[in-house]
C-alpha cells in the first residue's frame, strides 16, 4: 500500500508511453481523457467538456458531488471518500466523489482508473481564474493533481459566470486539445490554465500565452446577524485587477482573446535565496553530510 504523499512522489515521472506514445495513441483513437470540475458533477460546464472532448480518446469523468469551488488543493483526511456512477442522462457514467476536486483526480488516478491517463481537463468552470484566483480554484488544482503526478493538465474557465456561450467555450477547448495532440504534446508534463470570453465566437478568437496578473485585496467580508442571532460572515468578493498591464490573462481577455498561461508549482522565491541566507542560516555541518 503506498501513501498518497509517496503516490505524489511520481510529479516528476514522464509519461509510460512517452510523447511519441501518446501521439500513436491518440491517432489510434485509445489516448485516455480524465475529466473534472469544481463546480461539481451536475455543473453545465463539465457535461459541456466532456461533450467535447468526445471522440478525441477513451473518456473518464471523475467530478465532486458538491459545488467545490475554491476550495484550492484540498484533499480529504479526515474521512473516507465514496463513489457512485451517476444516471442522469446528461452525466451518464460520470463517477461522482464524496470530496473535493483534487480528492477526485488523486483517486481517480490511484484507485478508480484501470490505467493512467494521458491527458487531465478540468472545467469548463463558471467564471474566470486569473491572477491570484489560482491559488484558491479547484478547477486549476484538479488539473494540477494530475500534473502533480506527472500527467500533461489544462484548466478551462469561462471568463463570466452564468454559462453564456458554453458551447463556443466547449469548442476551443476541444479545438486546443485537437491541436495539442496534432502538434504532439510536449516532452515534459505541463499545466495550462486557460480563461475564455462569454462569446459566441469564442473558438475563433486570437489567443494569448499570458502571464497571471494580479488581484487587488478581496472586498471586505459581509457581515449579518442569522436568525438564531449570532454575528455570521460571508467571504466578500475577491477584488478587481490590480495588475493587469500587457502581457496578462487579464489585459488578453478584456480585450477578447482567450488567454493561455503556463503555470508551475515551485513557490521558491528563488531570487531572495540569498538574501535569507544572509539572514537567517546558520553555518555548520550536516548530519550525512553535504
Ligand atoms: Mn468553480
């Protein structure tokens, strides 16, 4: 029985069928497809992504029961997790998870699935996911579980909430998917977090690789008093663009492009090393050496 934090250990594995495997594998029509949300199982962003991502491979979709929307990297600890396939007409075969978006990759990718899959999507989720949104969506943590395990991820979210245009976004996102595959993927896994406009002709706006601009602080929290009478709060809205300049995913879509960015995990500040060091180490050998 492996643990899950040595299970994790594999985010520097390359895929067991190698690019050129993947790129056989696709034109084989047997590329497998993870697919997830945050928004939850019944969420019309994650029907829509899986309708699209139809015919492309061998599809899973593995999605949480409840809406759990920002609610970042969570895994579930401290209870079991269950599993059922759903019936719905819409959802039918999704398998539905009693947890949140990244418990659902990690037991889809360690338990549920037969095999690894070579491509992890997530979304289409409902509203956007820039700047400093990423650190708090499900929808890029999903997507980064199974980058975290060594597997090539994109997170898709439509810029507005509300679903407007679900069908254009639907069709870029297999577009994308289509052309990565055509291109042959990259040798080394990657995360893509893509945001598209609520347009109708979102499949055939330019696209930008952005970087994350950032957020102002959130809006103040919102206070009330419940009907029991206790003080309760509601987390305000996060905050407008701060920065936001040329060159990010904010600039690209309030200009109506689809914005791609490149993401990474490492939250080293590599560039301040130095000055902690200077700091705060203290010099003296280490026990083993080195
Ligand atoms: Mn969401």
């Amino acid at each position: 029985m492996v643990s899950s934090l040595e299970a994790r250990d594999d985010r520097q594995a390359r895929h067991p069928r190698g690019v050129a495997g993947v790129t056989a594998a696709y034109n084989a029509g047997a590329m497998r497809i993870l697919i997830a949300n945050d928004d939850g199982y019944l969420a019309p962003g994650l029907t829509a992504l899986a309708q699209a991502m139809q015919g492309l491979g061998e599809i899973d979709v593995v999605a949480p029961e409840q809406n759990a929307s920002g609610t970042s990297n969570a895994l579930t600890l401290n209870r079991p997790l269950s599993v059922f396939v759903a019936q719905g007409s819409a959802q039918q075969g999704f398998r539905v998870v009693s947890g949140t978006p990244s418990d659902s990759v990690h037991v889809a990718l360690t338990g549920l699935l037969p095999q690894r899959p070579d491509l992890v999507v997530t979304g289409i989720n409902q509203g956007a996911n820039m700047g400093d949104d990423t650190l708090y969506s499900g929808t890029v943590a999903a997507a980064m579980e199974g980058y975290l395990f060594g597997i090539p991820a994109i997170a898709f979210s439509q810029v507005d909430k509300g679903w407007q245009h679900l069908d254009a976004a639907a069709r870029l996102a297999r577009a994308l998917v289509q052309q990565l595959l055509q291109q042959g993927l990259p040798e080394a896994p990657f995360l893509l977090n893509v945001n598209i406009p609520n347009r109708a002709d979102a499949d055939t706006l330019p696209r930008r690789i952005t970087r994350l601009g950032r957020r102002h602080a959130s809006e103040p929290v919102i206070r009330q008093v419940s009907p029991r009478g206790e003080t309760i709060y509601w987390i305000g809205p996060a905050g407008d663009a701060r920065e936001a300049g040329e060159g990010t995913d904010f600039h690209a879509t309030a200009r109506a492009a689809v914005s791609i960015t490149p993401l990474q995990v490492d939250l080293t500040d590599h560039a301040a090393l130095p000055a902690w060091r200077g700091r705060l180490e203290r010099p003296g050998p280490l026990e083993g050496g080195a």
